[in-house]
C-alpha cells in the first residue's frame, strides 16, 4: 500500500519562511521567527513556551488548546499563527492578576473541577470569554458555551459549578 | 524545564535529606529488632519496610513524603498526604511529595486497581505512625519527662512549659530503621485531617497554566520526535525512500529500524509532518483478516478459547423449575480516550543512562522493558513519573515513554521531546476488550432464581510492560522484532476477563464459566475496570430482566438476593436519595438502578438514573443521576464524590455513544468525530451519596461506579421503551431499531 509519490507528498510541506510574526501575548509585546505554516499553538508551545494551551486532537474538536485573540476563543491547534499578527494573545497564564489566579480560576480551584485537569485550560479560556460578554450566564449558557470542549474525566459538573460560582463572586 | 528544576530543588532543599533523618538510641534499636517479628505490615510497607523510604522529617520544617503510587488525576497525592499528615501530626503544607521516581521512591508496583488507598496509604499511615512513636521517645529524653505527659501539635511535642520539635530532633542525624507494625495509629476520634476536604496539590497548578503535565515541558535545546505507524497492526515495510523526507522543513534525523519509522525534528509540527510524509509514501505489506466490529460479537462466541470454571455452586433444594430464562449482551471495544495524548520526554547521558520523564502507570515494569528493547544493562533507564492526561488504565503512555527512548538512544546528549497526534493514539492504543456475556437462569414459580449460569467470552485484558518489550508497540516493528506475549487470564481475587463475572448475590445455584481467548484481533490492555463493565452491566440488566419478568419492583428483588448489609445500605440509601418509592412516571421516561461491589471485595456503588428517550429519533438522553458508595473510611469525601461521579459520567458515555470502529484491515475510529464521547450537553446533574465506616479498610474508588452506572442506564431505557438493549452501545440507531421490533 503507497498512496502517493515522495515527491508530492513532501512537496505540500516546503515551508514558506515568514520573517517575524509580532504580535501581543499576554500584554507584552512578542516577535518570533517561526515557519510560515506554524500553527498558533505550536508557535505558543514551541517558541513561548506557553504552558496553557494544550495539544489535544489537533483537530479543533476537543478545545484543550483554546487561547483568546483579543476577546473571542479560538482554537490554537487549527488556527495559523500568522493570524495573530497585530492582534492580542491570552492564554491560561495570561488570565492571573498581578501573578495570582483571577475570579474564574480562583472558582475552579474552590470548586476542585479538575480531576486529570488536562482540558481545563480549554475550560477556562471559553468560560472566560463567556463571562467577559455575559456576566451573569445561567447553568443552560454555560453548558452550551463549553459543549464544544472535551472532558474525559467526567468532571462537567464540577466545572459548570465553578463559572456559575465565579460569576456569582464577581 | 520546570521539572528538571523543580526535582533539583527539591533534592537541595533539604539539605542533603540523606544525612537529615533521625538518629535512633541504642535502647530503641534493640526494641526495633525485638518487634522484628511482630505484626504483619499493612500494604506496600511489606515490601518497603524501611520507614524512610517513605518519610523524611528534613531539618528545615519540611516532611518529604516518597510514594511509588502516582497521580493520575484521581488525588491520589493528596489523599495520602492527608493520612501521612495526621499520623504524623503535622500540617498538610509541610508536606513535599514526591511520586514515582524509579530511583527515589519505594517501588509499589503499577497504579491501578484502585490499589493506591488500599495498599499505598495504609503503609504511609503505620510509616507515619512509627516516625511519630519515635520521636516521641526521642522528646521524652531530650525533655526529661515521661512519654505520658507529652502533648503534639504540627510537629511541636510539649510538655508542661517545654517543648521541642520533630526538625530540632532530626537535625543532623542519620537512620535507616524498618517499621514494626507496632506503633499505634491516632484514634480516629483525634483524626483532624482524614476525612476532611484538603483542597488538592495539583490543582492550581493546572487551572492557572503552571507547567505540571509531560505534555507542557519544552525543556533548553529540545527537539522533537515522532513515529510513523504502519496501516495496520500485523503490516511490515517494504521499502522507504528517506531522503526526501530527511530534505523536510527542520527534520534533523530519520530512523528506520525493520519496520520501525521515527523522526527527530526541530518542531513537533514538523516531527508530525515528516512522519505523515513517511507512512504516505512508504511501501507497506498490508494483511486484512479483522473481524470488522459488526462481526465482533460472533467473533467472540466462535473463537478459540480455553474454558475455565470459575465458580460452581450447585442448587441443594429440590424447588421445581418453573421456567429457563437467558440473554446474551455484548460490550463493544472501548478506547481510553484521554484528552491529551501521550508524551514522554528521554536524554541519553554521557554514562549512556536513559532519564525518561513519562505519564506511565508502571515507572518501573515500563523502565525495565524499555532497557531490554534498547539492549541497556537494569537501572540505565532512570524513569521519572510526570503528569499526563487522565489515562483510565493502560493508554499509551508507556509506548510514548519507550519511544522517546528510541530516538533519544539514536541522539545521544539531546532531550528529546514526542507526543502523538490524535489519530496516532485514538488508532494505537490498547483498548478494553469487547466481550460478550450469554446469562440464563432457571426460576421458581414466583419467579425466583434458583439456578444462575454465567458465559463471560472475552479477549485478554493486560498486556502491561511488565518487563516485556514485546509489550511497547514500537519494540515488535525493530529488527529483530519483539515478539508480544500473549496475555493470561487473571484469577482470583482480582480477576481480569472475569473481574465481578461472580455475583455479589446469594444464588440457590450459581455457575460462572469463561471463555478466554487469545488471540487479539486488536490490540488490548487495562481499561478503567477491566472485565468488571461488561460483566456487572450484563448482570444488573439481567436480574433486572428477571425482576420485571417476575412483576417485582427492581429494588426489592434485588434485595431478595443481596445480603451483605453493607450493599443493601447502599443499594437502599441510593434508592432514596432518588426517590425511587414515589417515582412519577412519565411517558417516554424510564428509571434503572443497579449495584456492584467492585471485584466483589472493594467499594460498593450502587446507581439510579432517569432517562428520556425521543421516540422519533430513538435519541437516549440521562436527565438525573444519583450514586451511593460505600468506600470503606473515607479520607477526602470531595476527592471520592468526584471520582464515583467522574466513572458514573464515563461509563454513560461507554453506554451511550462508544464503539471502537474497525473494518477487516484497520481501526476507523481515527478522532473525536469517529469516535464521539459525552459532552456538556449530554451529561446529566449527579448526586453523591457517600457513606463512610470509620475504622473500615480504605477499599479505593477509582473504579467502582463504571459498571453499575453503565446498567442503570440499559435498566432505565427498557423502562421507558418496554424493550431491552443488549447491544452496546444504545446509539439512536440502535434504540429506533429496539422501538420499532418491540
């Protein structure tokens, strides 16, 4: 079984260099040197060294890598670093206050909605853009704004407590 | 690399914790040896009875605490840190606790089962019994008082206007001493930290995007690996052109080794892409032969396979037989379907040791097996248990571990990082066995069970390192391959294919026979309960079957059987928390119930659901859930609500939605859209009933709802739809066919 010719398949991987990709990260100011096909999370991950976003599905189906561009959630895995120039980047690290968790995280925490914890930055990240638009979200907005994020560990509940408590504490 | 770091820091810290533990007097030494033969040690402190290969009270205020039990995300670090904290009276925060380290920790064997409070924590709180006993001594002499008149409280020992501390006591002095056994443990009325809600150690961490997970770490001078698979499990390499692959974007090595295809690059991405590029262009022998997962379940029932009794108790009264009831269920192939995919990170050192930091279960078994696939003498891989996803069992952590291994051994001196794609671990890993159950049951004319037979058809379900490199995928495609052992059936009291293939209920008669099969048409190993999904789903349908055939309330004809009095406390207290006597029914709505007590020793959960069905569409939608469990003495209420409730969710998403989708060639279910799990929507409010026995056995929680949670909701859609689901799992499809033949 050989599907393809070395040639074409390598052929669609020759990289088109991008000088300097600038943008905001986390309020500061960032300039990388990184291949112009790099994602947006590899660029985060490999070049920032961005704990927050995770690789999970690379695929945009499970949400484990959301960051914020400017104020809306996307997913890094799928999304080309290239269209984060001139904009603003939030990750997980980026939502702390003065190096301490903010209100939402401080609520994951009080809530302990984590067991493994390996989607939570995805969870934080899409609550936190929910809360920014809706301050006051009911149990029914809050499940349908993270239905597009994976948990494995069966943990939902938990996490649906804590955006409901974060914003009760805000 | 934080790690790196932190483990550094950890090991300077204390200042040397090797030259910091405590000096014991004579007197006491010749009582320690004395006690030599006292009484048994409780659970892992059998094998490690050395008390500081457990605790270290370090000059500086700190208690190291070295587990060989790891994190897995079920809090596991937290719940012993609470028994080691109160045996020793110490605040919980002195506590730094270091986990699955192959060369720091106690060895304690693999992390599953639900072992880890049974076996793990009963050693730490005799351990930290011991240490206190001892320094009590030691605060006696040191004060000149007698031990009667001491009072404790965080590692201050006073009497009358004196007082001295477990740090001044430690310092400077070294002991290796093994625990007697003999040490009394804190009355449980004085407990002040087992039962209460510490809040977890790693949590924070992981909301706040502090780098804790393998996954996260991008250590200094990096690179990156990945491996290209073949088509197929049983495929072989033909030939491969490299260099193209070798000119990719930042591809700094390529490793062909038989059939073995690796990539070392400058970015994952690119690692990624280059062994995307090489399965594509790779000339692979690719054998067809799987059954196809709509062929499984004959499969199963036509295999070969050894036969095994298990259990046998013939039928001693003479009640005549009124009727011969059966059934046959069948459990599709489950994934473990963590999150994150696998990742190790490995270094080869100057001395040719191997350091890998990696999310296995198993840091010893898996260390041992890597260094005989790469030909290294014991102890050259230094293994180091590092945050990962939630695994449920054996995922591929343990392949991602060998395979950095693999290409750190062809790099020596750079670390070298690999995490698999999504298709690369939803296609690999080994999944939970699909399995069949065929149950019949002979009754009286009231419909009792007088004679109980139980077919359990099933492929193996442990296929661990253990030592083996034919157990690391990537070790069977070398030159020479590896060959894979073949799995055995696991026997009492743990069991494997049969884990509660025997009823927690007392039977006139009862006969459990497996059928034990071989041969794997798909790769399998530990699945969050192994054997115990299937076999506790098919019998707690099929008394339930029972029960309604008999026109008995399912509660009570359970109750009829069950007699432990611990069970039926659980089965009756779920009951009521879901007010299963004054239940309204509602067209289109059902309600099941169903009870298990895992391995038929350890915890007991018992779990009633509420379920809608959409007659047009046959869509099965869990509306409440309520679970009562009875773990034995509970250490961290929060952390067994969230584990009972965190299995109950998992297995409605087994019974709703999963089915590892195969043809006669290769595994289809490749992402999240082909293999779909439960999401936000979908997942119904659960309440926790927990019902603690002070003083009782910690019995672990880890697995214990999956089953019965998985048959309260077959239990629930019969109510609804008057017809059963014997077929897993109850997709729309499947349950519009059931309406439709009703």
């Amino acid at each position: 079984m050989s599907n393809s010719g070395p040639e074409q398949v390598t052929e669609s991987w020759k990289e088109e260099v991008i000088p300097m990709l600038n943008f905001r990260l986390n309020g500061q100011d960032v300039s990388v040197d990184a291949p112009g096909n790099a994602t947006l999370l590899s660029v985060l991950s490999n070049d920032l060294k961005q704990a927050g976003p995770k690789f999970g599905c690379g695929l945009s189906q499970c949400g484990a890598c959301s960051v914020l561009i400017d104020s809306d959630p996307v997913r890094a895995c799928q999304t080309q670093a290239q269209a984060a120039v001139g904009r603003s980047v939030t990750t997980l690290e980026g939502l702390r206050e003065d190096g301490e968790p903010n209100a939402l995280q401080r609520a994951m925490i009080a809530e302990q909605a984590a067991q493994c914890g390996y989607c939570a930055n995805g969870m934080i990240i899409v609550a936190q853009a929910l809360l920014d638009r809706n301050p006051t979200p009911t149990e029914q907005d809050v499940r349908s704004a993270l239905n597009g994020n994976l948990c494995r560990c069966g943990t939902h509940n938990r996490i649906v407590r804590a955006v409901l408590r974060a914003a009760q504490e805000a | 690399m934080n790690l790196m770091i932190d483990r550094r820091t950890f090991l300077k810290g204390t200042g040397g914790f090797l030259a910091v533990s405590f000096l014991l007097p004579s007197a006491v030494f010749a009582q320690q040896a004395a006690a030599n033969a006292g009484p048994e040690l409780p659970g892992d402190l059998r094998n490690h009875p050395q008390l500081s290969s457990w605790l270290r009270i370090n000059a500086d205020g700190t208690v190291n605490l070295f587990i060989g039990k790891v994190e897995l995300g079920q809090g596991a670090l937290t719940a012993v840190g609470q028994v080691a904290a109160e045996e020793l009276v110490i605040d919980f925060n002195r506590l730094v606790i270091l986990a699955g380290d192959t060369e720091l920790c106690p060895d304690e064997g693999t992390t599953a089962g639900s072992q880890t409070m049974p076996n793990c924590a009963p050693a730490v709180q005799q351990a930290a019994a011991e240490i206190r006993a001892i320094l009590r001594k030691l605060a006696a002499e040191k004060l000149g008082v007698g031990e009667d008149t001491l009072t404790l409280a965080d590692g201050t020992i006073t009497s009358g206007g004196q007082s001295v501390t477990y740090w001044d006591l430690v310092a400077d002095l070294q002991l290796e001493v093994d625990a007697t056994g003999t040490a009394p443990l804190l009355p449980i009325a004085e407990h002040k930290v087992i039962g209460q809600n510490i809040p977890r150690v790693d949590i924070p961490a992981k909301m706040t995007g502090e780098a804790i997970f393998v996954q996260e770490m991008n250590p200094e001078g990096v690179l990156y690996g990945a491996i290209a698979r073949p088509p197929t499990y049983k495929a072989t390499l033909n030939d491969v052109d490299l260099a193209p692959i070798e000119a990719m974007p930042g591809v700094r090595q390529v490793i062909r080794n038989g059939s073995f295809l690796g990539v070392i690059a400058e970015r994952q991405d690119q690692a990624w892409a280059a062994a995307d590029a090489l399965e594509r262009t790779a000339n692979w022998n690719v054998p067809t032969g799987l059954p196809g997962h709509d062929g499984m379940e004959e499969w199963l029932l036509t295999a070969e396979a050894e036969e095994k009794e298990w259990k046998n108790t013939v039928r001693a009264d003479g009640t005549a037989v009124a009727e011969t009831y059966e059934a046959q269920y069948y459990r599709p192939y489950h994934m473990h379907g963590s999150i994150g995919t696998s990742a190790a990170i490995a270094q080869k050192g100057e001395d040719g040791k191997i350091t890998v930091w990696t999310h296995s279960q198993s840091v010893w078994a898996t260390a041992a097996a890597i260094e005989k696939m790469l030909g290294l003498a014991e102890g050259m891989v230094h293994a180091i248990h590092t945050e990962g996803s939630g695994c449920y069992g054996h995922n591929m952590a343990d392949d991602a571990a060998a395979d950095a291994c693999l290409l750190a051994n062809a790099m020596p001196g750079t670390p070298i990082k690999l995490q698999y794609t999504r298709a690369g671990e939803h296609k690999w890993e080994p999944y939970g066995s699909a399995m069949v159950n065929k149950l019949s049951a002979t009754l009286d004319a009231e419909g009792n069970i007088l004679d109980w037979e139980h077919h359990i058809y099933s492929t193996p379900h442990g296929s661990r390192p253990g030592g083996n490199p034919g157990n690391l995928l990537s070790a069977r495609y070398l030159d020479p391959p590896f060959e894979q052992p073949t799995p055995n059936d696991g026997g009492p009291p743990n069991f494997s294919a049969t884990r509660n293939g025997l009823t927690n209920y007392e039977l006139p008669g009862e006969r459990v026979v497996t059928h034990f099969i071989r041969e794997m048409p798909l790769r399998v190993s530990s699945t969050r309960g192994l054997g115990a999904y299937a076999n506790v789903v098919a019998i707690e349908q099929f008394i339930d079957e029972l029960a309604v055939k008999a026109g008995a309330d399912p509660v009570e004809y359970r109750l009829r059987f069950l007699k432990d009095e611990r069970m039926r406390d659980v089965l009756t207290r779920c009951a009521e928390a879901f007010g299963w006597d004054n239940y309204e029914r509602q067209p289109n709505r059902g309600r099941g119930i169903a009870i298990a007590r895992y391995k038929n020793y350890a915890a007991m959960t018992a779990v009633a659901v509420e379920v809608q069905v959409t007659r047009r569409n046959g869509l099965v939608r869990v509306l409440r859930a309520v679970t009562a469990n009875d773990g034995g003495h509970i250490v961290s209420p929060d952390g067994m609500a969230n584990q009972v409730e965190g299995g109950a969710i998992q297995a409605f998403s087994w019974a709703l939605k999963e089915e590892v989708k195969f043809d006669n060639t290769q595994v289809l279910s490749t992402d999240w859209a082909s293999y779909p799990i439960l999401t936000f929507g979908e997942v119904p409010p659960v309440e926790n009933v927990l019902i603690d026995r002070p003083g009782e056995p910690y019995l672990g929680n880890g697995e214990s709802s999956q089953g019965p949670a998985g048959a309260a909701v077959a239990n629930a859609i019969a109510d609804a739809i008057g017809t059963r689901m014997r077929h897993g799992p109850y997709t729309p499809d499947r349950v519009l066919d059931a309406i439709r033949n009703a």
